[in-house]
C-alpha cells in the first residue's frame, strides 16, 4: 500500500465544493488526466485486451546483431534489442550472486540457527528440524525435499530461474556440510564455528541468523532465482494462475513450520518466538536491499503556476519536471499536472517551494528504486 503525504491544498470553487476534503480534490483532479479518464467501454477494452495479450505470442527467432523476435499470433514480428553485457558477462556475475547467497545462508543457518535450538519457516526450517532429530546434517534434508521441486521448475520456469536457483540448492547444501567438518577440525583445537548463545543471549543469534539470510534472499532475487523451497512452489503455481495470490500460502507452510517447532524442541515457546525475530529480521534486511539505496520521492503537483513552480525547481533541487495537461472534473478547468522525482533530503526544500503557492495541491509517493539517467 502506497504511503501518500499530502502538500499544500486546494482552495476556491475553481477545484471543489467546499463540504469536499482535499484529498478528494485531488483524486478528482489527478482522476481528469488522459490516462485516467477512461469511460467503461475503453476499460472493458482494455480487459480484453491484456486477456487477449496472455496467449498473443506464438514464437521466437533470431534478429541481427544478436536481437531476439518475437513472433505475435496476430502476424506482427517484433524485434528487442540484445541485453547489453555479454553472455559469459551476465553467467559470471549469476554465479557470484549465488555462490555469495549461498556461503550467506549457510553460515547464517547453521553456525547461528541450528545450534540455538530454533527453526526458521519453509523447508529450510524443515530440514533444521530434521537435523535436530536424526543427527544427519541439515545439507543433506535441503537437497532431498528441494529436487522434486526443481524438476517441476525446470519443466514450468525460465532456464535462468531454474539454473540459478538448483546452483544455489546445491551449493548452500555443501556449505552447511562443508562448516560442520571444519568444526569438528576447530574443536579438536580446542574452538568452535558455532554461535551456541547463552539462555539470555539467543535473540542475538536469531537477528544475525535473520540477517544474513535475509541479505542471501535479495542477492538470489538479483541473480534471478530464489532460495527454492516455498519460493519455487508460488512461483509455479503463478506461473500457470497468475490472478491467485501466493502470500497466503506461503504465510501457512512457514508457520506451519514454525509452530512445529514447538513440539520438537521441548514444548516451549523460546524456538517460537527465537523464529519469529529471525524472520522479522530477515524480512527487514531483505526489504532495505530489494528497495535499493537508490531510493526516492516521486512528487506530483496539480498548479496553475507551472512556470513559477518549474523555475524553482530547476533552480533549488535541481531536477527536471515533466508537465501534463488536467482538468478539473467537477469544474472542468484546465490546470497543469507537474511530476517530478526528488531525493529524500530535499522533501523540505520542496515543502518550501510549494508553500508560496497555496492554491497548488501536491502529493508525495515513495519510488522504492530510480533506474536511468536521473540528474536532470
């Protein structure tokens, strides 16, 4: 849900009746640009349209200079462009991505979740539950409930998906047995590569075990892929429906898993709630990184000072505005419609700006990553 701070206000009969709240002023006024004044005729058609658009492909081929077409049922043949790195370029930098993921979550798992007597949701949680009861490293349960989803994923999902994602399987696997042996050769020297917390310090484990499996979720999200697990099962079921919403489902396997733990690790609510705080912090972490730090406000104005409010925003931020044509709705007046995208430090220059113009109206919605040329 988008988090919108309202700037300035609308005033006069020109916008609205005086009994209607700024807010809607607004809803009103944006509502009245082109892209938004759809009657219900162009929606349907527009319904139709996307619906038509699922099964409009009927193939692929090979265009110059390495391009790709793409063959429409309609007879039209498009032509993209080639990715810009190269091939082994794009393979090598995948595979740094999943092996980084992997060393993450593997230290992340098993030198500070598995030996603080917790469990994380999905099947990795499983196969620390699993370990908790056989003895049998946890590497080993990861790579047995994982292939079956896998082999459904290379049938179902893109290559690069499935590659990355198997490669990563496999790889976090070897790291949890590959820490184990080096741990015993540690302790027969008398040390340890496990975080084994004291009774009141286990919360630290579970945030740093959160962390770093949080930072290997968004490095897999990067290269392509996922952690397997929940992740492959949502993504091949919206693969072939994508109107059904897999968070729910997701939320009851995880916590299905979680509550387990309960009964295996002694009946109390420690490895509960220890799984609880590892997963918030994960999701916190994952979160920050997905977003990206180049993160920023996306601003619009509704003005009849287009000129005035350009030049000082050309002039104070610094950033170029693009400009469209609106009209009132319940007045049918034209007004200019300014967007522009600013960092989260000059909100308060901006407020300023907008202040000396208080029949203007304005919004403020977080633009969670800003890609391209972005100065001007």
């Amino acid at each position: 849900m988008k988090k919108e701070n309202t700037i300035g206000g609308v005033t006069g009969d020109d916008i609205a009746p005086d009994n209607q709240s700024h807010a809607d002023t607004g809803e009103e006024l944006i509502g009245t640009t082109e892209e938004a004044a759809a009657t219900p005729s162009e929606s349907a058609g527009a319904a139709e349209d996307k619906a038509a658009a699922d099964g409009a492909i009927a193939g692929f081929g090979e265009g110059e200079n390495g391009g790709r077409v793409i063959k429409l049922k309609n007879g039209k043949e498009v032509v993209v462009p080639a990715p810009n790195e190269s091939r082994l370029r794009s393979i090598l930098v995948m595979a740094a991505y999943v092996v980084l993921a992997a060393v993450l979550r593997g230290i992340g798992t098993y030198c500070f979740i598995s030996p603080n007597g917790f469990a994380v949701g999905g099947i990795a949680g499983a196969a620390v539950i699993l370990e908790y009861i056989t003895g049998i490293n946890l590497g080993y349960f990861n790579i047995a409930m994982n292939v079956p989803l896998l082999i459904l994923a290379f049938f179902f999902l893109s290559k690069r998906y499935f590659f990355a994602t198997a490669s990563y399987t496999v790889l976090y696997s070897l790291v949890t047995i590959a820490i184990e042996q080096l741990n015993k050769i540690a302790e027969g020297a008398g040390g340890t590569l496990l975080y084994k917390a004291g009774a009141g310090e286990k919360i630290i484990a579970a945030v740093f075990g959160g962390v770093m499996c949080g930072l290997a979720f968004c490095i897999m999200v990067r290269a392509g892929g996922s952690q397997g697990g929940t992740d492959t099962i949502a993504a091949i079921i919206q693969k072939k429906r994508p109107d059904l919403g897999m968070a729910w489902l997701i939320f009851m396997i995880d916590s299905s898993i979680i509550l387990l733990s309960f009964f295996v690790y002694d009946k109390t609510l420690t490895p509960v709630f220890l799984a609880i705080i590892e997963s918030f912090s994960s999701s916190a972490v994952s979160d920050k990184f997905i977003k990206g730090s180049r993160s920023a406000l996306k601003v619009e104005i509704i003005t009849n000072h287009c000129n005035e409010i350009c030049a000082e925003i050309f002039d104070v931020l610094g950033k170029g505005v693009t400009v469209v044509d609106a009209v009132g709705q319940y007045t049918g007046n034209s007004h200019k419609l300014l967007i522009c995208v600013i960092k989260r430090r000059q909100i308060g220059d901006f407020e300023r700006i907008l202040k000396k113009y208080p029949d203007t109206f304005s919004y403020v919605v977080s633009a969670n990553e800003v890609y391209g040329y972005w100065k001007k």
